[in-house]
C-alpha cells in the first residue's frame, strides 16, 4: 500500500495574515506531497514495512528521512488552528504550569528552541516517559524515534516561512506561538498519550 497524502485540515488561506496561503501551497503541494512521492518511490518492490510510525523507528538513510518528513508535516498542519481555543484545556494546562512554571513560560521555552535550532528542523513539545518537554530536531528527525511522543511541533525550515518572513524566523515562530497553535490537537495528543502510557 502506497503511502497517501493527507488532506489539508484546512483551507489553504486560513492561516492568512500569519502564513500565506502562497506559502501553504507550496509547503504542502511540492514540500510534502514531493517526501510522500519520494517514501513511496524508495519502497517500490521492497517487501517493507509501509506505515510510517514503523518507518520512523527502523528506517535508516533517505527512507528514514522521507518517511519522517511525511509523518512530521501532517502533524505539524494538525497543530495549526487559527480558528480554535487559544489555549490549552485545563488538563494540559495544568501539566504545562507543573512542568515550565507557566503556560507563558512553556511558550518563551518552545520559542527559543524553535529560533535556537541551527539550520533546518522542527521545535517539539512531546511527552518523555510522564514528562513534558520541549526539544528540537534536526533535518527530518522524528521524536518518536528517541522513544518520546510528540504533542505538538513548528516547522523551522525556511520554505515554512521565507516567502512571508524571509530571514526572521523569530517573527513565524512568534505568530504560530500566538495565533495559530491547536491547541485542542495537542491537549487530545496529551490525554491519548497518557492513558497509552
Ligand atoms: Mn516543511
């Protein structure tokens, strides 16, 4: 079975006036759709295993790389939400203020490690064993090979942001922080993990 890509969760000008619907078509058109092309390419007559979380753990090289950059983009469309709470529900909320002190120190903490991280990448909030933490990868790589769960990610590498920030990734990081975060994906992605867990 071929590797699909997902839907967009929403219509490619929601994101507008913190990223442009010209951005959001081209990341998902020829970003994404162009790693799912490229996983399905590479399993071509191989007797792999296609799904990507499995992908994710065991792949090495270019497969790794791809498969995870198809996991991570359909992740990161879900933590986008213009529309949504702008806060996480109590539950979250309150693991939040346990772990950083604040929701607002959550935020400034997910912030310096999304400007923080060199080169291309992804800032994460994820669940390690009971704790929340925030962390950043590099290129592809994907939490949930380190045994960790992702709840919620920024992408970081230019094409997310250039036509709309060119080289202030501060501001993005600040407009996704502020405007667009889903935070009832993530606060779902908590309580999920934690009965998984
Ligand atoms: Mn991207």
């Amino acid at each position: 079975m071929p590797i699909e890509l997902p839907p967009l969760p929403f219509a490619k000008d929601a994101l507008e006036p913190h990223i442009s619907q010209r951005t959001v078509d081209i990341h998902y058109e020829k970003h994404h759709r162009g790693y799912v092309d490229k996983v399905n390419k590479a399993l071509k007559g191989k007797d792999e295993k296609t799904d990507l979380e499995s992908l994710i753990k065991t792949a090495n090289g270019d497969l790794y790389n791809h498969a995870a950059q198809v996991w991570n983009h359909t992740f990161y469309w879900n933590c986008l939400n213009p529309l949504g709470p702008n806060e996480p529900s109590q539950v979250l909320k309150d693991a939040l203020c346990a772990q950083f002190g604040s929701v607002q120190k959550f935020k400034d903490e997910l912030a310096e490690s999304a400007k923080g991280e060199f080169g291309s990448g992804w800032a994460w909030l994820v669940m390690d064993g009971d704790k929340l933490r925030v962390t950043s990868s590099t290129d592809a790589e994907n939490p949930i090979r380190e045994g960790m769960w992702p709840l919620l990610t920024i992408d970081v590498w230019e094409h997310a942001y250039y036509l709309d920030y060119q080289n202030e990734r501060g501001k993005y990081v600040s407009a996704v922080i502020e405007h667009l975060l889903n935070w009832q994906f993530a606060s779902s992605n908590f309580v999920s993990q934690r009965k998984a867990g």
